[in-house]
C-alpha cells in the first residue's frame, strides 16, 4: 500500500534567543502585510502590522524560493526569483516570539504599483498604466479610491480586485466610470465576494476604477490588490476533474485567452501542453491536453483552498501568461464527460461504476440525467462538487428509478461543520450512500437549485460514483480561538485539534503520526477513535531544545485505508459569526522564549495496587473507567499553588470531568467513565491545567497560566461486565453513618467467572469504607455496605466509584467501574 507523505522541510530558519515570552505564550497575529504581493522577478519592500510582533528578524514563506531581508523594524525587502510560479501563498512573521499566524501573499506576473493619496473622488483619480496591479488600502469610513487608465477601443479589459482571497476584512465593491463620469458597469461579488468586471472598451480615452467598501467602513488591515489588464485569465476549467496519469483534454474559459499567435501552457508538473482556441460569447475558449503526474501533493501550493475544500485532491494548472492558476480536481476514477457517454435507454447517457462525471448546468433549470446498472445489496456513494469546484450552484442529487417515475434517494447539502468558527467546514454539495434494492437499470439526477434566468458557463459540477469504499482526509489546526501559528517554549507544548473528514462509510479508528521530527521535538501518534471527528495532537519542545522553526510531517493511517498526508489549516480571522478559515501549505512550528516554568505530565496505564491481588496492569473496557495520573513538574519549588485539571479533546461520548491538585502537592488524578455503548478501538484526549507561576517582569508576583498534557492514549477493549448503581441508592452519607448501596455486575459477552467489587477511588479516601461483595455463580446483584467515619472529610468524594474484577482461574483479567455520587455531610 503506498503511503504518501509530505517530506519534511527541516530546520528552515533558526531564531536568536532573547526576552521571555509568557508562560502561555502571546498572541502573535499578523494582521496585515503591504503590499500583499509582489511581481515575479522583482524585489521590493513590505511593511508588516499586527499583534506580539516583538522583535522580528525575517518572515518567511511557504514557498521556499521567496527571500526575504530586514529593513528596519517592521520593514522587509522582498525577492521574488523568476521560477517562483503565480499565485496565493502563506507568509508568516518570525521574531522573539515565535511565528505570527500566515497571511496569503500574491505573486503576479503585472507591474506593481502603490495607491498614492490624495484620489478620493472622481475628479482626482491617480493614474495608473492599462495594465497594472495596484496595492491599496480602505483605510477609513467611507474611504473611496479612484484610479484612471487609458485603453483603446475593443480591448478587452479584466479589472479584478482581491481582498477576502488575500485574507483582508474589505467587502469590495468595483465600479467603471467613462471620462465623462458615466458608470459603466459595476459588481460587489464574482469570485465571491470578490467583485470582478470584464468589458470590451467602446472607444478610446481613459477610464476610472473605483473601489470602495460595501457597507462604508475601513481599517488598516482593508488591504486588497487591484488588477487591470488584457492579459489571458482563466476563469474555469471543463471538466473540472481529471484522471491521474492519463491525458485530458480540458477546455479552459476565461477572457483574453486567444492571442494572435500560436503559444504553449504550463501544466501544474511543469510539462508543455498545448491547446486550440477559439471565442464563444462573452468567454474566450481554449483547448489544452493535460497528463497529471501521480504524485501531485506538493502541485496546490500556489492555491488558496477553503476549509470545504479540505475533502478534494486540486492541482494548480498554470497557463503561459495567465497570472493567476486555475484549480483542477484529481481522482483516480475514470472521468466521463457529460457528452462522452454512450446513449441508452430514454437517452440517457450509460456511466460505468466507479467513475467520475464532468458536466455544465448551463440553463438556470437545466437538469442532467445518467443512468447505470446495478446488482441488488450493492452500497453506493454518490458525490456531487460544485461549490467546492468554485461553481455558482448548489447541486441535488436524486436517485431514480429507470422510467423516472420512482425516487429511491436524494442527496443534498453537507452542513456538517467540523472546525466550528475556526474553519468552517460545511458546503452546499451533496453526498450519502444507496443499497441497491434489485438488480437493473437506475438513473441519477443532477439539478441546481438556485438556477437563474440567464445560461451561464460558470456552473460546472463534478459527480462520483463509486462502491462504498472507506477513505478520509485530515487536517490539523491551532486549538487557539484567535489566529495563529504553533510556537512551543523549550520544556512547554503545543495543541492542535486533528479534524478527520470522514467518507464513504468510514467508521474506523485512525492514527495520526509525526515523522523526521528534528532534535528536540516530541509528538507521539495519537488516536481518533471509532466515529470520532476531532482528537488532540500534541506537540512538546524538549527543555534545552534550541529555538528555531521546522516544519512538520504527519501522516494519517487506518487499516485497510490507503495512508494520506495530513493538510493544515488556519483562523483568518475572529468576528464574522460563521467563521473565517483556510488552508495552509504547511506546518511550521517555532521553539521560541523562556523555557517554560510548568509542565504537567499525564498517564493512563499507571498499575492499580490490590490488597487481594497485588500490581494489577490496567486494562481498559467499555462500562469502565480510566483514571489519569497528572504529575506537575515546576521550575521553581517555591511557588506551589493548586492546580485545575480538565480533559480536553475528549471523544464526544465520554463525558468530561474536573479536578483539582491541593497546594504543596505535585500529583493527582482526573477520571472518565466510558460508557458500556462506546465503540471498541483507541482514543487520545489530553489535560489541560489551570494554575499561576511567578511572573519575572512583574516581581515575582503570580501570574495565571494554562498548559496542556501530552496525549493521552488508551484502547478500548471488549468488557466482561458492566457495574451499575441501583438509581435510587442514595447519594450522601452523614459521618458516623453505615449506608446500602443496592448495584449489579452484569455479566456480558460469555464470562460465567468469579467478579469481585468494592469501593474505590484513584487515591484513598479518608474515612470512609466500604465492605466489598464476590459475585460467583449466576449471581449478578448485590449490596455493598459504606462507612462514614466520625472524621470523615466533608463534601463530594471525587471519583468514588464502584469497581469489579473479574477472574480467569482466580488471575485477575477484567475491571469494571461505574462512578457513585456520594457527599459526606454533618
């Protein structure tokens, strides 16, 4: 089976040591960059703004070949070498600190220019060439830039400014205006909610841009680039999916695609292609024969991909003198296109299974209609891309049967929304899986729901059908409720939440892996459980490991399920209510700072010790408990304060708990009942503390901090009884008093052995006692008597529960607990 992997980068850049950064680290946003790009070619300097950006030394950027060198201050000059290819990159600011969360930075192949003041009004536009890139700001309510250029009559002229695409917070609106001040056309929304406009001049003279905010606010950070030009600009691509390793001729629309002379494309692999052109309408058309190499991890680099997007395998098609690549879908499938399939029944087009469709919606009510052949008990998966694909439609899918007459199935959108806020993950595209019910002739309906009155191009769609074949795809993303990147003191750890975007039926566990970590970095593989959508992953500096930036290399594997890279993924930024999030081409992660003055140590497989049994080796079962020994580790003996304990990352159907470590004590347990109906297989959660440190810019004085665990893994194992609590048993106890707790030990899955309970808690509880209780036979019900003492600790008893365990020829094998909810009270 073969495992792809993204190699590691290794130690890129080293950082100079300097001042201590806090205990929980500060925020290191990059709120901004200006310019937000640069022509390829060219070198140029950039100003950088944004929050714990202290002490910058360099940026750095997900394409290695971008150089970068410190002005002064918050100053950088950049080159951008020829080979680099155009496109959406991350950039990242590196300083005492650590890394700042990315930025998406542009290479363009236009000529660069910054918007000068005062061009405010129509009467004072500032001047720029007919082709252009202007980098500007909204920088105040109601700001409006104007820009005049000249062009010639029927020039086809593309005016495109990009401002959520470069992760800016302006809502833009272009607008064009004659010489005389008559508008000509205006938009606020075309790739989307990026406005666009293309118009064929009508005479010759200049013209004005005008770009503005939608709603009339502005900031610092409103920041876009505006592109004028008549150079190709590839829009879409038909089909918008392609096979790996076979030769595709795909047809590219745009505008300005037909030049006068015969040229040549470049494919994502670097390889020549070349193509047939020809106009249809308001969209250049051309032609050009594409062979997609296997191996195309590293080919979306250059792309900007939404949280959605996570689920597709793109590659970055650059075509010659097109500035901005166009995004292709890969599959392994063959690709029918929406007129290659052979006629059948009713006219519809016959598909094979497993395959992937290409097709236009191009009426607004247009809808298409394949048919295939299927054998009863079969389970298909059927997966529409539209939105995904950048489409302006929100497709339907519906399963019928061959007259047409019967709806077996539909399919709609995929609202489910693994990241939350920081990357929101849902879509409009539909998926789900089909059993056949008889063997014969189906047919699948494809619709749009939003349609329109006018034919569009733009609504292209891809369709998968295939057999119910598990398969995945995983991101990683900074656990933070803010932007950032991972930064680590020496001796402290990091978090990230692993999202695992399950398909075709995958229900099984998956491993997440880190390989060619450099010296001085930790992070064992950790678990998502049976079902489980979200699990911690995290990552620990050694102390005395050397600062510096490396960037990771993690794989996810599952059994029976072909190993894939882990992707990554980014917070834009916080305030929208349905949240702002992206990909990211990498995993950098920086040690940086102070050694950290706390570390918290957790362990789930610490030996039990038995009055009756002596050492028992824990073995973990659903309708049990699993206790974590938490060892607090300070840099200073002094300072020894109480220390909150939490889970974090915990599978959704084990319920959390809390904890507290007393002062002066540097040990103590949290616990998680697992319930008898969780699945089998490994989980990972983690801890996170809460408590305070002395605070060394601040004599002394405490300061609050919160740190994370390493992952905790375990495995779930098949129980041999599950221990219940009679519900109406009661639930405090006065001291002096002897109570009944009425319970079962059910026996399940064929053990007919001796089971032995009592009372116990991961630490012993003070005064109090209970009598234990041998269940041998087909005895499965009993009573357990409790014991206050007279100086029995008042209050809840943490963790008290109920344990079983059971035995094979009197060894100890099994355990089983369930928690009992008990007060000692006056």
């Amino acid at each position: 089976m073969k495992s792809f992997i993204v190699c590691a980068m290794g130690l890129i850049l080293w950082a100079s040591g300097g001042t201590a950064a806090q205990a929980d680290g500060p925020a290191v946003v990059l709120n901004h960059v200006f310019p937000a790009g640069g022509q390829v070619g060219t070198h140029f300097e950039v100003d950088v703004a944004g929050t714990g950006l202290d002490g910058l030394t360099t940026l750095q950027c997900s394409h290695p070949g971008i150089g970068f060198e410190q002005v002064a201050g918050n100053k950088f000059r950049v080159t951008i070498p020829d080979s680099v290819l155009p496109g959406q990159y991350d950039l990242r600011t590196v300083g005492l600190n650590g890394l700042s969360s990315p930025r998406t930075f542009c290479c363009g192949t236009y000529a660069e220019l910054n918007e000068a003041e005062p061009n405010d009004t129509l009467a004072s536009p500032q001047k720029i060439a007919a082709v252009q890139t202007v980098n500007g700001r909204i920088g105040a309510a109601g700001d409006q830039d104007h820009f005049r250029f000249t062009a010639q009559r029927g020039e086809r002229i593309v005016i495109e400014c990009w401002a959520e695409r470069i992760d800016s917070p302006l809502r833009a609106v272009l607008e064009v205006y004659d010489s005389r001040g008559r508008r000509l056309r205006v938009n606020r929304g075309y790739f989307g909610i990026d406005p666009l406009i293309d118009f064929v001049v009508p005479e010759d003279g200049d013209y004005i841009v005008r770009v503005f905010d939608l709603v009339y606010t502005g900031s610092e950070d409103a920041v876009y680039r505006l592109e004028i030009g008549n150079h190709p600009r590839v829009a879409f691509a038909v089909p918008a999916i392609v096979e790996r390793d076979q030769p595709t001729t795909v047809a590219l629309y745009g505008w300005n695609l037909n030049p006068p002379i015969s040229r040549e494309g470049v494919a994502g692999d670097g390889s020549q292609v070349s193509f047939v052109a020809e106009t249809r309408g308001d969209w250049d058309r051309r032609d050009v024969e594409v062979n997609i190499p296997g191996d195309t991890e590293t080919s979306a680099r250059s792309l900007r991909l939404r949280p959605s997007q996570a689920t597709l395998d793109p590659i970055a098609y650059h075509l010659a003198d097109s500035h901005v690549p166009v995004m292709l879908a890969v599959t392994d499938m063959p690709v029918v296109q929406e007129s290659d399939g052979q006629v059948g029944n009713a006219s519809h087009p016959s598909v094979p299974i497993p395959c992937a469709i290409s097709g236009q919606l191009l009426a607004g009510d247009e809808r298409d209609v394949f048919a295939f052949e299927a054998r009863r008990g079969e389970v298909l998966w059927f997966e529409g891309f539209g939105e995904r694909l950048g489409s302006p439609v929100d497709l339907d899918l519906s399963i019928l049967s061959a007259d047409g007459e019967t709806e077996f199935a539909r399919f709609s959108d995929d609202v489910r929304n693994l990241g939350d806020v920081r990357f929101p993950s849902g879509h409009l595209d539909p998926a789900g899986s089909w059993v056949v019910p008889a063997d014969g002739r189906y047919l699948i309906l494809v619709r749009n729901l939003i349609g329109g009155l006018d034919a569009d191009p733009r609504r292209v769609y891809a369709l998968t059908i295939r057999r119910q074949e598990p398969g995945f795809h995983v991101v990683v993303i900074p656990r933070a409720e803010r932007p950032e990147s991972l930064n680590v003191q020496p001796g402290g750890r990091t978090l990230l939440d692993v999202l695992a975007f399950r398909q075709r039926g995958m229900s099984g566990p998956i491993r997440v892996s880190a390989r060619n970590l450099p010296p001085g970095l930790e992070c064992p593989p950790i678990w998502l459980g049976p079902g489980v959508d979200s699990a911690p992953l995290v990552i620990t500096a050694m102390r005395g490991a050397a600062p510096g930036i490396a960037s990771l290399d993690l794989v996810a594997d599952a059994p029976s399920v072909e190993a894939r890279s882990v992707q990554s993924g980014t917070m834009v930024r916080n305030g929208r209510p349905n949240g702002w999030g992206r990909l990211t081409a990498d995993h950098p992660v920086a040690v940086s700072g102070m050694p950290s003055p706390l570390r918290i140590i957790a362990e789930a497989h610490e030996p039990r010790l038995h009055e009756l049994y002596g050492e028992l080796k824990v073995r973990h079962a659903s309708g049990g408990i699993v206790d974590v020994a938490v060892h607090v580790e300070r840099a200073g003996a002094d300072h020894q304060a109480e220390v909150k304990l939490i889970g974090t990352g915990l599978p959704p159907m084990i319920g959390n708990q809390t904890a507290t470590i007393p002062p002066g004590r540097n040990k103590g347990y949290i616990s998680f009942y697992l319930p008898p109906t969780l699945e089998l297989g490994h989980y990972s959660l983690a801890i996170r503390a809460e408590t305070t440190v002395p605070d060394p810019q601040n004599e002394g004085k405490p300061k609050s901090v919160a740190v994370i665990s390493n992952a905790v893994s375990f495995e779930v194992h098949r129980p041999a009884f599950v221990v219940e609590i009679d519900p109406y048993a009661p639930n405090t106890i006065r001291r002096g008093e002897v109570i009944k707790i009425n319970y079962t030990a059910r026996r399940v899955n064929g053990f007919i052995s001796k089971i032995h309970t009592e009372l116990a808690a991961p630490v012993k509880v003070a005064g109090i006692r209970g009598r234990g209780v041998t269940f041998v036979g087909q005895t499965d019900s009993g009573t357990i008597q409790i014991i206050a003492n007279d100086d029995a600790e008042l209050g809840q008893q943490p963790f008290l529960r109920l344990y079983g365990i059971g035995t094979v020829e009197d060894q100890p094998i099994y355990h089983g607990s369930c928690f009992l909810n008990l007060e000692v009270v006056e």
